[in-house]
C-alpha cells in the first residue's frame, strides 16, 4: 500500500465518536482530495472500507451525498 493509502486508513481506523471528531477525520481525509473545483472533489482511495468511511463523514458533516 502506497503511503498515502496507510494515511488515509490510519485516519479511519476510528469511528469518530463526537461531531468534532467527524468533522476533523473529514478533513483529515479532504487534505489527500486529488482535486477540487466547482463541480466537486476528487477522492481516490485504494481500499473500499476507507471510501465507505469518506462517504459516510461528508454525509453526515456536510449533508452531502457522495457519488462513484
């Protein structure tokens, strides 16, 4: 696994157990966003769990659904 992969599963290796803590997990993880602009941002990830996860915090931060 490439060192951002380990990151970024290091970074979801816990469920956050507050909404502070979710929200610092999410940025966490919008810091190795390959991209952002006006049509959104570009997530990629090498494991499903860690996707999962990401999806899972924007919804829950944001109110935002993610799309594949």
């Amino acid at each position: 696994m490439s060192f951002s992969g380990n990151a970024k599963a290091s970074v979801s290796a816990l469920p956050p157990e507050h909404d502070c803590c979710a929200r610092a997990q999410l940025r966490a993880m919008l810091s190795f966003s390959s991209s952002f602009g006006e049509n959104g941002v570009k997530f990629i990830t090498e494991t499903p769990e860690v996707s999962d996860i990401f999806t899972s915090l924007l919804l829950i931060c944001t109110d935002v659904a993610a799309t594949p």
